[in-house]
C-alpha cells in the first residue's frame, strides 16, 4: 500500500491535516477511553497515529501510550509534540503496522479515522493482528466510513488556498475516494481509497477474526442546522462512525 505513504505525506504538506496541538476532538475520545475500558493507567496502542494529537492527549491523562505513525515526518511531529512526556509515557514507531512486530497487550487498541486501506482480505489480516495485540478484556475502536453518506454527498471541490481537494465515491466496490492537486496542475493529484462499510458488512468482515461488535458508540458528520462537523449527528447523515470491538 506504498500509495499511502505518499498520499498521507503530501496530504499534510499541501493542507497541513495533521499539524497543530491536540483539541476537543482528541480529548473527546479520550474521555470516551476513560468511560469504556477505566481509568489510567492502561496500556493503548494508537494505529495510524497522524500528527500524534490523541496519543500526545491520551499520555497526558495519564495511559502509556505506543503510538504506531507510517508517515516519517509525522512521527517526527507526534516526538516534538510529546517531548514534555516521560518514556514510559509514549514510545513512538514509525513503521507500517501491517509488518510492526509488538511483543506487548494492550488494553485499548484504537484507529481512528483511516480504516479501510486495502481490500477487506487486508482488513481481516490487521483484525487479526489487532486480535493478537490484545489483553482478554480489552477494547478496540474504530472509526468506520459510512457508504451511505459517501454514496449520496460526494462531489463538491473545497478550496485550500493553492490546493484542492475533491470526494468522490466507487459505487462498484464500495470506497471512499479522497483526491488532492495543486491548483492548475491536476496531474500531480494523489488520491486516498477507504473500503466503507454498513454495520451487517463489518460483522461479515470480522468473522473469523475473533473480534465481535460491541457497540456503535458514536456517529460523525455535517450538523444539518449549522453544517459543522459534529460527533452527534442522525446515522443516516453520518460520514462514518466509532464502533467498539470485544474478544469473543
């Protein structure tokens, strides 16, 4: 899956996604750790970890965090932005999990906001690992794409200054496609592809993985009133949503 190093590499380049220090929206999913699998300290395991801003959050309230991050300049960034945190707070690798080798169990082992790269034989290959990752009583949570949403609102360019950044949606293979180009030279686009899927095709896909559904926690998408981004939002209107995963 070499394209996502690029895409996720000049991603925050061109629009700078993953830059900044954390905010409600990371420690929002930190107090959803706190109320779901307890009170620090527990060990968690972040996949995909972006500009570090959850684990940076999560240490700080006290969890030892392993923060996993594909991206080398991203994991630079997530060691800036916890330098003030002990080792035994957050170690960071950076490296692809697909191929990372961890001796540890975690208590939580979470990926927000990217599940989905590759097929769903992929998929079931990293349930699997996630599965071997952790502690019996142990927690997962993933953000997952919602087709419907994709399906109905992809589309509409959004200006980022010098850059653009388009949706669109496979309907044939049920993906989310995310594209970006520098304005007048569309033949450097770099595009993103997440597999999405309904609840019933996510408890297809874990089977046989040892991993079952828990809960669907939390729904994200554009509030109708405002248009703002919002955690709260209708399940029809959402643009993916959080479920929790148990052992079997």
């Amino acid at each position: 899956m070499h394209w996502a190093l690029e895409f996720y590499k000049k991603q925050n380049e061109w629009i700078g996604v993953f830059r900044g220090e954390p905010g409600e929206l990371e420690r929002g999913k930190v107090k959803k750790i706190r109320e779901k699998a307890g009170e620090p300290p527990l060990e968690v395991l972040e996949l995909g970890s972006g500009g570090g801003q959850f684990a940076i959050s999560c240490a700080e309230e006290g969890y030892r965090v392993l923060a996993i991050e594909l991206v080398p300049q991203l994991t630079d960034h997530i060691r800036e932005l916890g330098k003030h945190l002990e080792p035994d707070q957050l170690q960071v690798i950076n490296g692809d999990f697909y191929e990372v080798e961890i001796e540890n169990r975690f208590n939580v082992i979470c990926y927000w906001d990217g599940f989905g790269i590759g097929e769903d034989s992929d998929q079931r290959i990293l349930l699997k690992k996630i599965t071997s990752w952790l502690k019996p009583d142990g927690l997962v949570f993933l953000d997952i794409y919602a087709p419907w949403f994709w399906a109905r609102e992809a589309g509409p360019k959004k200006d980022f200054g010098n850059f653009i950044r388009q949706t669109d949606f496979d309907f044939k293979n049920c993906r989310f496609l995310d594209s970006i180009w520098p304005k007048n030279n569309k033949e450097e686009t770099i595009t993103q592809s997440l597999r999405c899927y309904t609840p019933s095709d996510l408890e297809l896909l874990l089977e046989g993985t040892g991993l079952e559904i828990q809960e669907i926690d939390e729904v994200a998408g554009l509030d109708g009133g405002t248009g703002e981004y919002s955690n709260r939002v209708k399940f029809e209107d959402a643009m993916m949503y959080t479920v929790t995963l148990k052992q079997k």
